[in-house]
C-alpha cells in the first residue's frame, strides 16, 4: 500500500520530470490552479470554477495507474496538450457522442507525448483504434476529424484508459467566452515562463497551436491587398451579366472575369531561425491561409528551398545558412508566373549581402522587430513580424 508521502513524492517527482523533459507542458500544469480530490472518478481532470482552470488531481487513482515519475508526467503532459488545443473548450458543448469525443480528442493528443517520457499506459493510440476498426486512420489529424471518423462507429467504442475525465468541460456553461480566454491565458503565461529554460522539443503542429494564441492576428487582406493580382485570366458565363453581343436576349449567359491568384509562401528554416520564430511564422502563415481564398502553397528553405506537403506534419530540422536567391531561382525553374504570383517570406533578414537576380516584384519579406534584410537591392515591400 502506497502511503501518503510515496504518493506526493510521486506527483512531485512526475512534475519536476515533466518541467525538465518539456518545459512548456510542464509550465502549462504549473499555470492551472490544482485541486487534490480523492473523490474524482479520474485520476485527472480539467475543471472551469470560480472564472478559474482547475487541474483536479485524485491522487491515489493516479498513482495506481501510474507508477513511475514518466508515466506521471505523460499524463500531466496529455492534459497540458488539451489545454493547448482548448479543447475543454471547444467540447463543452456537443451535440456528438461523449465517448466518441473522447476517444477522438484523446487519440489526437497522445501523438504529442513526449517519445523521451516512453509510452503511456492504456493510453489511446491510432494503432488501438486499427485494432478495433481495421481501418488505419491519418495521423496528426484534428480532434474533429478524428470524431467524425470514429462516429461512423459509435456503435461498436471501445473503453479505453483512465487517464483523465472530460466530463467536467461542461462546466464551462454559459461562460464560454471568459473560459476560453481564461485558457488561452494559462497558454500564454506558460509560454512566457518557458522561455527561460526553453520550451522543450515541440513538433511544428504544437508550436502553430501555441503561436496561434501568443501572436497577434494580422489583417493579411489589408497588407497584401495590392499584391494579390487582380489579372483576370478566364472567363465563365454569368446570369448576373448580359450577354455584350447581344444584350437584348435575355436567355444568353453573360461573362464575368475570374481571377487565378497564388500566393508562395517561405519559411526561412536556416540555423539561426529559433524554433519560437519558427512557431511566430507558422501561426501567420496559417491566417494567411484562412484569410485568403487564394491557392497557397508553402516551402521552407536555407540554401535551397523544400516543399511543404502538409504545414501540420511538417518536421522541423535546421539547416545551414540563408540564400535569398535559392527562393527566385526555384521560381525560375518552375516557371510560376509573375503576373499572377505573390511571394512571401518569412525571415530574419540575414542572408547574402550581393545583389540577387529576380524578375519578380509581387515579393513581401516579413522580418521580426528591429531586423533588417541583408540585401543592397530590395525587391517588393519590408514588413514587420
């Protein structure tokens, strides 16, 4: 039988292996007012109270399903990761099942566990569910994905770990507003404490997720308004338009003009880019893809330039140095046309001092405060991260 001082001496121990293993998950913990219940029916569980974010901690059920200060502090770290994708939010209301949204948030977070911390027991996993369904499911999906998938089989749930209840995500009630900002402060607060120590290794779709509440929105619309092109290059028939040919027949289509635009987005991905810069460019590129109905594509580069299949599993590994001029000649090569092209990229400035050769004049470069590009010839518009 655990005695009480085994028992605290294990919490503590898992905190501590979690604030060292993984700064940011572990100043997330330390940012939510704790609560010890030896009542709870889960070992852990976030809670909205008093305009406040409750970690509720049972600790004997914690320490019967857990034995070790990693497995401790991977079930601290899965619910620091509900807290980074709000999710005590966004399912606090639900018109969807409760155990198939637990299941698709749980398995959707467990992705992001710590590999140094070795696996957590009972906890859900996309090979659990092929398992049970025979269909393997994408990894590093949305929790709404994942529920939707999973809710074709709502029949057939399989039960799976006691690792945290959600069923007290519905006390948010009618304060959801206060309780997602609420949230989104512990995030931030915990971002900034992290800093001193480092955040840890975080994978490029957390450091969105993080980025997403620490930077500010941009109005992409209003910065790249003159730079999305306005070139119409096909037409297509219209009711809305009479026909110019022959205007008095009310039956003919007219023609209104329709516009192909394609904004290139770049990553500066080069030594000297931090992974918390990196996280700053990640969140504008993905406001740049919602505010835009325009084709985006992105790439990172150093001395040459990678496409980016999918933003969310991108992998961060850096690189060397900068080149400026790998971005105008992979253009070249793949001859994207000018007229109907916006570049943008974002960097710290430091790259070639000579002049690079581009024929391209839609071009933003997107540089944090105080940094200067290095190049003698600038091309297109400077912004301010």
């Amino acid at each position: 039988m655990t005695t009480q001082d085994e028992t605290d001496n294990l919490i503590l121990g898992g905190i501590k292996t979690l604030l060292d293993v993984s700064p940011l998950y572990g100043n997330i913990v330390m940012n939510l007012t704790r609560e010890m219940n030896l009542l709870a029916p889960h070992p852990l569980a976030l809670k909205w109270q008093n305009h406040r974010w409750y970690l509720v901690i049972n600790p004997a059920r914690l320490t019967e399903n857990f034995s070790t200060y990693n497995q401790i502090a991977a079930a601290l770290a899965h619910e620091a990761l509900h807290v980074i994708w709000e999710h005590p939010v966004r399912y606090a209301t639900t018109h969807q099942a409760k155990s198939v949204v637990d299941l698709g948030t749980d398995v959707a977070i467990n992705q992001y566990l710590p590999k140094e911390l070795g696996e957590l027991p009972t906890a859900v996993t996309l090979q659990m569910l092929f398992d049970v369904y025979g269909e393997w499911f994408a990894p590093y999906q949305d929790s709404q994905t994942y529920i939707d998938l999973i809710s074709r089989f709502e029949d057939d749930v399989p039960a799976h770990g006691d690792i945290d209840g959600h069923g007290d995500w519905a006390s948010v009630g009618d304060e959801a507003d206060e309780a997602k900002s609420a949230l989104e402060q512990v995030i931030r607060q915990a971002n900034e404490d992290a800093q001193k120590s480092g955040r840890g290794h975080l994978t490029s779709a957390v450091m969105q997720q993080i980025a997403a509440v620490v930077v500010p929105k941009k109005n992409w619309h209003q910065i790249l308004k003159t730079g999305v092109s306005q070139v119409p290059n096909q037409k297509k028939p219209s009711r809305a338009r009479f026909n110019r040919r022959q205007a008095y027949r009310m039956d003919l289509f007219g023609e209104i003009s329709t516009y192909e635009n394609e904004i290139l987005v770049f990553v500066d991905n080069s030594a000297s880019i931090s992974d918390k810069l990196v996280g700053k460019f990640l969140a504008n590129v993905m406001q740049i893809t919602q505010q835009f109905d325009a084709k985006v594509r992105v790439f990172s580069f150093d001395t040459a330039v990678e496409v980016i299949q999918n933003i969310n599993h991108w992998q961060r590994r850096a690189g060397g140095g900068t080149a400026f001029q790998s971005i105008f000649d992979y253009l070249d090569k793949q001859k994207t046309p000018r007229e109907t092209t916006t570049v943008i990229i974002l960097t710290d400035g430091d790259g070639e001092t000579s002049p690079i050769m581009s024929q391209y004049r839609r071009v933003y470069w997107i540089l944090p405060e105080q940094q200067q590009l290095s190049l003698p010839n600038q091309i297109g518009k400077v912004l301010t991260l």
